[in-house]
C-alpha cells in the first residue's frame, strides 16, 4: 500500500509510514511544494496512493466527485500536535485497523476515533 503526503503533513510522517512497512512520499519529495490540490489529488490517484492530509476540502463531493481519489485519509487532530503526536496518531492507527479500509473510501481519523465514507 502506498501513501502520499500533503503539504501540511510533517515530512517525518513519511519515514514512521515507512517502518511499518508501507510506501510513502510527500509532496515535497516529489517536486509538487506548492501545487494545487487538483495537482496533489491527481499525483495521489494516477499512483494509487492514499492521499493524507489536514485538509477537510479534499473530502468534499463536489470538488472531488467519485474517482478523484484513490483513497484519502483526513486528520482532524488538534492543531496543536506536535510531529511526533502526528505520528503516533497515524501509526497507532495503521496498525490497529486492516489498511485496506482505507482504498476507496475517505477516511476521518480523529483522536480515539475514525469516520469512514466509501467513495463507490
């Protein structure tokens, strides 16, 4: 399985993803600093990469109707996580459900919690 990370996400994500065993880039690392979300969604979705982000707009029916993502994993953690809550956020969560949920749905992790919405 393979993740791409937005611009808002710590660069650091992409290494604890990585140690656990999946794929992961971010948009940094890829020359896209910078780029539209159309661009991002776009890159996430042409490489069948879940798309993880803080942005709530990457979810929404209207801007992305259905086949605009591979997969999307939105975090609504409080703005005030450090890299490191980030990411024990998403590795706790990574390892705790079957990752394959995450294709083809957009997926809302909150603290404790996740919501999940299919996009099919």
């Amino acid at each position: 399985m393979k993740f791409f990370l937005d611009e808002n996400m710590p660069l650091s994500v992409v290494d604890a993803i990585r140690n656990i065993g999946f794929e992961a880039e971010h948009v940094k690392t890829v020359g896209l600093q910078g780029s539209t979300d159309k661009e991002i969604a776009n890159h996430a979705r042409k490489n069948n990469a879940i798309l993880v982000t803080k942005d709530l707009e990457f979810g929404g029916r209207t801007l992305y109707p259905k086949g605009s993502h591979y997969g999307l994993l939105v975090l609504r953690l409080p703005h005030f996580f450090t890299a490191r809550q980030i990411i024990e956020a998403i590795t706790n969560f990574l390892t705790e459900v079957r990752p394959e949920i995450l294709e083809n749905a957009v997926v809302v992790l909150e603290l404790g919690r996740y919501r999940m919405r299919k996009l099919s």
